[in-house]
C-alpha cells in the first residue's frame, strides 16, 4: 500500500506543477475513495470538530487536498446545514522536515490561505495546525471559487 500512496502522491503532485488541477482532483478523489489518506479527511460527529491533514504528502498533494476537501466541506454544509465547532488543517511544523522546523507544506498551505483571504489563524498551541471557527469559515467557503 505504501507505494501506490508514493506514486499517488507523486502523480498527484505532477499534475498540479504542469497546472493540470483538474486532473490531479480527480487522482485525490480517487486516494480518498481507495482509503490512501485514512486520516487525511475527518469529521468527528461527537464534537463537531472537522480535519484536514496533510503530514506526509507532497506540497502538490496538500494544495489539491486543500482546495478539493474544502469545497468537499462546503457542499456537506449547504447539504445538510451542519456548520462545524471548528475546522483544522493540520500541516505539521516541520518535525520531520530537512530544515527542523521549516514545513514547505505548512508554508504552501499557509499561502494559499492567505491568498483565499481565509479566516484561519495558527494555533498557537500547536504551530502546525490552522484553525477556524464554524461560522466564519462558512461565510468565506460559501463564496469561495475553487474550481
């Protein structure tokens, strides 16, 4: 399993440097489908606390991950009208990076973040992790174009 989540990540991360998004949404639809990414979507019903993690993939895998899992997040609100507690992506700090501390995924993600004009902040508990209250990210995710 570990090297089709290699070459999936890896594909996935092609795709999106040739600007090929589209294809490389329909590549991570297919790994979550397939169970590549079991703890990289999650939706704790109990405490209404939604994931995003990205630890150990590619900066190109986290940014489709990103862009798909929101949009994926957004549809299930305006489904059901179910708006989470809080929303976390969680990058990682950079632990088990080349430099100790400096996540190119964490830097990536931040980024596009800051390009969305997102509400997410950095917990300051743990730098590795942005989070959202339920609200705001559902007033900025409806009226976000990620396609």
């Amino acid at each position: 399993m570990e090297s089709k989540v290699m070459f999936n990540d890896a594909l996935i991360m092609f795709l999106h440097n040739l600007g090929r998004n589209a294809e490389a949404g329909h590549l991570w639809d297919y790994a979550l489908e397939n169970n590549y990414y079991p703890q990289a979507v999650t939706m704790q019903q109990s405490r209404n606390l939604w994931f995003m993690d990205f630890h150990s993939m590619s900066v190109g895998t986290a940014l489709v991950a990103l862009t798909r899992t929101l949009a994926s997040f957004r549809d299930t609100m305006l489904k059901t009208k179910n708006v989470p507690d809080q929303v976390f992506i969680i990058t990682g700090w950079g632990k088990g990076s080349k430099v100790p501390g400096c996540s190119t995924v964490k830097q990536a993600v931040q980024e596009k973040l800051g390009v969305l004009r997102s509400p997410f902040w950095v917990n300051c508990l743990n730098p590795g992790c942005f989070v959202c209250k339920g609200e705001p990210f559902l007033q900025w995710v409806r009226q976000l174009s990620l396609d």
